[in-house]
C-alpha cells in the first residue's frame, strides 16, 4: 500500500476516535449539567438563612440577581434577597403613591422590600411627600411593612423633615446634598425616634436646640465631607449614644480648626469604633499626638481606622514599606488599623 494511502487511513481513524471521544464528552456534560444544577437547587433550598446572608456578603448586587434568574427555584429561593433593597426614580415613587393599592415601590413584591432608594432629586417633591406613609403599619395604605431604611437626594437643606408625621419605624436614614453645604439639622429628624444610623454626605450640620433624647436609639453616624462651625460638635448627636462613628473627607474641612478640636477634645463616652479617612492627597491630616489623646478620652474605643493622607511617627514606622503600606498595631487595649496607602501613591 502506498505511504500516502496509508498515512490518509490513520488520519481518518485518528479524526473518528477523536470525533468518538469528543461526543461523548457532550453526551457526559448533558448528563452532568442537569445534576450539578439539581444539587446546587437542593442546597439553596435547604440552607440556613445565615448562611445565605454570609454568601451574598461575597456577591455583587448583580451577581445575586443573575443567580435568582437561573432557575425558577433558585428564584423563589432568593426573593426575599433580591427585593430586600429596591430603587425608583421620584416620578416612578409618586406613579405608585397615586395607585389605589396604596404606597409602594414599582416593583411585584413590596412586601419584602427592607430598603428603599429615590434616585432623583426635586424639591417640590420633597416638601410635599408624605414620608411618614412609607414607613406606616397600616397594611391597607402601605404594603411596604418591612421598610426600615431610606436613602435619597437632597436638592437643598433637609428641613423638609420637621413638617412630615411620625415615622416610628424608620431605622437608617442616608442622605446625600446635591448642593454643597445644603443645611442639615438634628431638629430636621426628631420625627424618625427609632433611627439607629444616619449616614450624611456634603451637608453643612447646624446648631439647633434639640432635647436630649432626640433619636434616643442613634448609635452609628457616618459623615462625609461634611462641615460643621462653632458652637456645633459632633457630640451633640449623643455622646453616650454612639457607639460607631465614620468621618470621610476629600476636602480641606479636615484639616480645619472645628476638625482639630474634635482630636484633640473628644467627649464621646461609649464610642467602641472611630474611622478617619483623608481622601484629599495635597493635604495631609497629621496626628502625632492626637492619636492618644483620643485612646485616654474614650477609654471604651476598641477599633480606630485610620486611612489614606494621614500621618503618625509611629504608626508610619510600621507601615513605611513599599510592599506593605497597612498595619495593625496594639494601643492601651485598641486595634488600630493604619494604612498609608492613598498618600504613597501620591
């Protein structure tokens, strides 16, 4: 035989084999798919809801919401997971408001919904909403019973808030100016006597004669690039109250006087966690000997973060290396987590 006519024939039974192997391996994988998607099915039905909690930790918002569209268990699995938080424009809010079911979000399932966030701004409608309904009890005028937490837009200051009834049921409030330096004013929330948390972002936080147990729950605060003036300090949320406490800046109000001040006098008295980031790289914080000024005045402060332009002798000693720009070190019974990163970069 021919070399030719046989190399030919080998190359025709090595294509079968390999055509042969190559089908099986579809028909293996055809089999397999249903399986594996069977079991992964029976393990999100069966597992606690903790341990799901601790899974979405690790997922992106939207990597949880392709997972609930793989399957149609998977899905009612996950719904409570997916609707939990929920956001809509205000026209998209004020088209359900005006509904005869009564207030809720455009969405199929109001009844899980735990958060909501109004992703336009419009001053006419925030002094005319009525947000104390969407944190209502009544059934019948909102279905929304599990909403607790509110985050939206400010056109302006937030005074809008003292005209709206009671909203016993309303735990964290998030709030962003859209203008610089809009007002914000703790007598703004005495209607929210529930509220655990309040995150505010470019306000410009005024004095104001409140009692004492405005917001009686507020344990966590979280400011960023927010400023305050004289005879306005942080304490007056509630200095025995917070417990957690996270400033955030990209401007120059954190190196101002009413800043230092709050170094080098805090007043806090159950304060367990303090963060301070400096985000702005052509101004460094320096806090050579504020730092235990702050661990001898709050002697209940377990953790304090400090992170991105900020400088300490000490704690710059650890961190000094190229390849290792964070440490954690051991003050008086506190963890402080230092990173030097952002100002190494610059």
């Amino acid at each position: 035989m021919p070399l030719v006519e046989r190399k030919r024939g080998c190359d025709k039974e090595r294509l079968k084999l390999q055509t042969d192997s190559d089908v099986n391996a579809i028909k293996r994988t055809k089999v397999d798919t249903p399986s594996k998607v069977a079991k992964f099915e029976k393990f999100i039905d069966k597992v606690p809801h903790e341990i799901i909690l601790q899974l979405k930790c690790l997922l992106t918002r939207r990597d949880v919401i392709s997972l609930a569209s793989t399957s149609k268990r998977v899905r009612k699995r996950l719904l409570p997971y997916v609707f939990d938080r929920v956001k809509c424009s205000w026209l998209e809010l004020l088209s359900s408001w005006h509904n005869s079911n009564g207030v809720c979000a455009p969405i199929g399932h109001p009844e899980l919904v735990e958060g909501i966030r109004i992703t336009s701004f419009c001053s006419k409608n925030e002094w005319t909403f009525q947000f104390h309904m969407l944190f209502s009890s009544d059934p019948s005028v909102n279905p929304m019973l599990r909403l607790e937490c509110l985050s939206m837009l400010s056109s302006g200051s937030t005074n809008f808030f003292k005209y709206c009834g009671v909203a016993s049921n309303l735990k964290k409030l998030s709030l962003k100016a859209v203008k610089n330096s809009s007002v914000f004013s703790l007598e703004h929330i005495k209607q929210f006597p529930s509220l655990q948390e309040l995150n505010l972002t470019g306000f410009h936080i005024e004095d104001s004669e409140v009692e004492v147990d405005t917001c009686a729950e507020l344990g966590c605060l979280k400011l960023e690039n927010c400023t305050w003036c004289y005879p306005f300090n942080l304490e007056s949320f509630g200095k025995d109250k917070i417990n957690t406490l996270h400033l955030k800046y990209s401007n120059s109000f954190i190196v101002s006087e009413r800043f230092k001040h709050l170094l080098n006098f805090p007043s806090f008295t159950n304060l367990r966690e303090l963060s301070i980031i400096n985000n702005e790289k052509s101004l460094e914080l320096t806090i050579s000997l504020k730092i235990m000024n702050l661990i001898h005045a709050m002697p209940t402060l377990e953790t304090l973060i400090l992170s991105g332009n900020i400088y300490n002798e000490a704690l710059n000693g650890h961190a000094s290396s190229r390849s290792q720009r964070t440490s954690i070190v051991a003050l008086n019974n506190v963890k402080v987590f230092y990173s030097s990163f952002l100002r190494d970069l610059g």
